[in-house]
C-alpha cells in the first residue's frame, strides 16, 4: 500500500482527524465516504488502528514517524507517506518536531504578522501587516 488510491482499492475504513484535509484527499483518490471514520483526538485515531477498526490513519507524517519512534509498542505500524503525484504538498503547510521549534516559529509569525486569531491572508497584499 503507497497511496490513497491503494488504500481504497483494500475496502477498509480509514481514520482521519475531524476537520483535517486528509478526509478531502482520501475521498477525491476513492475511498469511499462510509468508509471514512472521524476521530476528534490522535489518541482515538490511533486506537482504532491499532484495534483492527480501521485499517489505516491519514495524518501528518511527521506526527506519525515521532509516534512510531517514542513508543515501541506499535512497533507493528508503519508510516506511509503519500507521493506527490498524488497530493502535491500544501504550500505554506508545515509541522514541527519539536516544542522548541514550534514555539520559535510562533514567536517569529506573531512577530510578522501581529496577534489575532489564524484566518485566510487577504488577496490585497497591500493590507498584510509588514
């Protein structure tokens, strides 16, 4: 399995986090909608795979490896990661390793873009804040 096209061909059910994108490209490569189940919390996702529920879980990679890499007893999983030619990675879409380097980065965004709640940039790149 390398894809979500090859993960649809399996007839499994797939888990992915409420609200993620994942659930739109698992849907738009053909798995079916009945077979997607929604997890508000990565613990939940998890289990379910880890049970048998589901026979795989759409996430972030690098969420996923550092899962694999800490805990030694889902020695089993694998990380799968999905080829561009599929899904093309989201520009300006990142994770962090580590709680140091996402709390840099936050500094360093709020510092360029000021406080406020995350929203869609204008398209009038006059109004960003420099």
């Amino acid at each position: 399995m390398n894809s979500y096209r090859s993960f649809a061909r399996t007839g499994r059910p797939l888990a992915v986090l409420r609200d993620q994108v994942q659930a739109d490209h698992a849907l738009r490569h053909g798995v079916h909608p009945q077979d997607l189940l929604e997890f508000d919390e990565y613990e939940d996702a998890l289990s379910a795979v880890v049970d048998g529920r589901v026979g795989g879980y759409a996430s972030v990679a690098l969420a996923h490896r550092e899962r694999l890499r800490l805990d030694s007893c889902e020695s089993s999983l694998t990380v799968v990661t999905i080829p561009t030619d599929e899904v093309l990675p989201a520009l300006g879409s990142f994770a962090c390793a580590s709680d140091a380097i996402r709390d840099a980065l936050d500094v360093a965004l709020n510092d360029l873009l000021g406080d406020g709640p995350p929203a869609d940039p204008s398209p009038d790149s006059t109004s960003w804040v420099r």
